[in-house]
C-alpha cells in the first residue's frame, strides 16, 4: 500500500471531518504566523501590491517629469534668444579701393560678409575650415583665409579679393598667365589660387623667406625656384589636380614681375 493511500484510509478515521489535503493544510496553516500588511506599501519595500506599485510608479513619473521641466524652460530660453536680434556694430572696410561704412553681425566671418552682403562672389567657399584656400584674400597687404577671419577683426583694413584685381578690361598678369598657361579646369579655386600668387609676388620681392628657402641669410628678393612655387602656393588647394599649369602660370608672372622691377 503506498504511503499516500495509507494517510488518507488514516485520515478518514479521525475525528474532523473534511479532505485529508484540507485538513494537513489546516495544520501547516497553523503553525504560520498571521500575514499583515506593509506599513509603507510601495516601491521599494519587500511586499509590493497593485495599489502600491501604481502609486510608487505614478511617484517616479512625477518626479521624472519634475526634473525636466528646467532643461524645457533653457531650451525655450535659447529659442527665445535665437529669434531676438543680434546688435550690429559698425566696421570701416575698403573693398578693392572702394571705402565702405557698415553695421555687421559681429559673428559674420569676412567670407560670409564678402559673399552675402557686399555680393563679391568671386570668393570660394570652400571647406569653411581654412583648409583649401579658395577663400584667399588679400588683407591688409597679407593673404589670409576669410573664412577663418571675423569681419570685425578688419576694422579700417583694405580688402582685395579677385574682382579688384583687374584694372578695368586689362586683366592682372597673373590672371593673364593663369589663362595662358591653363592653371585651372573647374575654376572653383582658382579665385583663391589667383589671389594666393599675387600675395606671393610681393612677399618674394621683400625677401620673405619660405620653409624650403635655402640661404636665410641672403638679403633682397627671394629666388622663386619651383620647390619655392610648390611650398608657398601649399594652402591653395586644387580637386582638379591643375597643378603643372598653376606652377607654369606663378614662373610666368614672376618673370614678368621682375622684370616690371
């Protein structure tokens, strides 16, 4: 007889009535301590019921939403100081010989201000990095990149991009080698690279010297060798790959220059 038959037929024989299940669950019942509830029923206790987790989880969102409400309020802070206008400030510019008064942002990079407000557009933007030259103006006697340049920074300065460079119909001489030598294919940097060579020019004739400048020492003008065309012409960069002709084009009217001298 199995042990299971033999509590229930033993069972069946006592005194209570009811199932033998019933009455071992009577017994293992009461031997158990009496179950209470949680005083602080909600996350974070041992016993948890729907009630408490509803309510915890409604405590958490709360205060979730809570926390958010100050980046929503900078955020909108920002929006509102993003449509307010900025205050122009005044800059004193001469643009290719022609004297200009203007109130710009003071954020405006020259570039920006070449191109958007004065209409030059002969000057590329390129990567806006200072990375490829085809921004190369003429500042103040120096070639700079005018995307990297705030417009204020040029206070009273002389600026002369591409478009001053022709003396009406008669072309500069290094535009004029630059056609006859085909320094260029696309023609999108060849404003910068133009710009670049005419600055070039005059930094040889002071006797500035390059990287690649052999005698440091040598007074007077600087011998414009091709390692010095190819070192001094290295921030104007050409996608076309229009080089042989821009370095043919730069000997030409370095000839033509020292001659002039």
């Amino acid at each position: 007889m199995s042990d299971d038959f033999e509590i229930a037929r033993q069972g069946s024989k006592g005194k209570k009535n009811g199932a033998p299940c019933d009455r071992q669950d009577n017994e293992v019942a009461a031997t158990q301590e009496p179950w209470t509830p949680a005083s602080n029923n909600a996350i974070g206790t041992e016993a948890i019921s729907r009630r408490g987790f509803l309510q915890g989880t409604a405590l958490l969102a709360g205060g979730l939403a809570a926390t958010t409400v100050p980046g929503s309020a900078a955020h909108a802070q920002e929006q509102r100081r993003a449509v307010e206008p900025v205050r122009k400030l005044p800059l004193s510019l001469t643009i290719n010989g022609e004297h200009k008064e203007l109130q710009v942002d003071p954020r405006i990079s020259l570039l920006d201000l070449l191109r958007e407000q004065l209409e030059l557009t002969g000057t590329k933007k390129g990567c806006d990095h200072g990375q490829c030259g085809a921004c190369t103006v003429i500042a103040g006697g120096r070639r700079i990149n005018s995307c990297l340049s705030l417009a204020l920074v040029h206070d009273g300065d002389s600026i002369t991009t591409v478009e001053g460079l022709a003396k009406g119909d008669a072309l500069h001489p290094v535009q004029t080698a630059f056609l006859e030598n085909d320094g260029y294919q696309c023609g999108y940097c060849t404003p910068g690279q133009i710009c670049s060579a005419v600055a070039l020019l005059d930094e040889v004739k002071k006797g500035e010297p390059s990287y690649v400048t052999e005698n440091l020492q040598h007074p007077g003008p600087v011998e414009l060798s091709v390692e010095e065309i190819k070192e001094r012409m290295s921030g104007n960069l050409c996608r076309c790959g229009a080089y042989p002709g821009i370095v043919a084009a730069v000997q030409q009217a370095y000839r033509e220059h020292s001659q002039q001298s």
